[in-house]
C-alpha cells in the first residue's frame, strides 16, 4: 500500500524549522525567540524602597525589572508567596505589602 504522501514533499518527518534537524534529534530550545524570564535575569538592577502609604500601611516598591524582558505577573506570584503577603503589579513596578527588602535582598543575591 502507498502511502498517501509519497513522493511529495510531506513525505519526510516532521523537520524543525530552526535546525532543520528531524523532530527527534532537534535540540532547539522549544521557542527560540527572546522569553520573558520568570525568573529575573540577575545582570538586571534591581531597585528596592519602602514606602508609607495611607493609614500608615508599608509597602515595598521594586522597580528595574522590565515588564517586556521578565514575566513579571509571574515573578510578583513568586515573591507573594516568599514573603507571604499580597502584592500588585503597575506596570514595570510591583509592590509587597509589607517591608520586605530584607528578604527581597537575600532573594536576589542568591540568584535564580
Ligand atoms: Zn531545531
């Protein structure tokens, strides 16, 4: 029996686009184009302060990552969970309710 792509140029497996290595023994990672980290590049600078807001209420402000080059919705659902408080995202900015630069600082430091 033949088959139905014989001949054609859909007959060859499956090539990736990048390499144009067969599927299989593609190494390419699995989307080559530029990703938004979710977990900060440490060559960035990062900015902390701490800031009073209405009825006495502290909260930290980081600022330095761009929102274009890291995933910062995810970045700022990690950093809620590290310091176990909420948080929102503005932009390029987030901030942590709370002064947290203690453990923001260790957190960078320690690298991802
Ligand atoms: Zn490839």
């Amino acid at each position: 029996m033949s088959r139905l792509f014989a001949g054609t140029q859909w007959d060859r497996e499956p090539h990736c686009p990048q390499c144009d290595q067969p599927e299989a023994k593609c190494q390419c990672p699995p989307d080559a184009g530029p990703q938004p980290l979710a977990v900060p590049n440490r060559a960035q600078k990062l900015k902390l302060r701490v800031e009073k807001r209405k009825q006495g209420k502290v909260v930290t402000v980081i600022t330095g990552l761009s929102a274009t080059k890291n995933n910062l919705p995810e970045v700022l659902k990690q950093l809620k969970n590290l310091c176990g408080s909420g948080g929102n995202l503005d932009g390029d900015t987030i901030e942590l309710q709370g002064d947290h630069t203690t453990k923001l600082e260790a957190w960078w430091k320690k690298g991802p």
